[in-house]
C-alpha cells in the first residue's frame, strides 16, 4: 500500500474516533446535571393582545420586585 493512502487512512480513522469520544462526552455532560442549567425565558406577546400585555408587564414588575 501506498504511504499516502496509510497516513489518510489512520487520520480519518483518528478523527472519527475524536468525533465518536467527543460525542459521547457531550452526551455524558449534557444528562449529568451535576450543575445547574441556566435558563433565560424571554415573553413575548405574538399576538399583540392587551390581556397578555399587562400580563407580560405584571411578570417584569414581579421580577424586579423580587431578584
């Protein structure tokens, strides 16, 4: 075989071994929960509505009521 055609061989195989170890690490990470998630919530009133708007405005009073 040629040295070429080796040296392509085992850098693709090197790269699809990170990509699988780098996968499953993520996987690993992701279902953990050994720390907690921050989560940001953004309300948005898509369809313009008065009752959601005061709502929606009750929310950020609240929030910055109470951090």
């Amino acid at each position: 075989m040629p040295p070429f055609r080796v040296i392509r061989i085992v850098l693709l195989l090197g790269l699809l071994l990170f990509a699988a170890f780098y996968t499953k690490q993520q996987q690993l990470n992701s279902r953990s929960w050994s720390k907690p998630v921050a989560v940001v919530i953004y309300p948005i009133n898509h369809d313009r509505s008065a009752s959601i708007d005061t709502y929606i405005s009750t929310l950020y009073r609240y929030l910055h009521q109470h951090p």
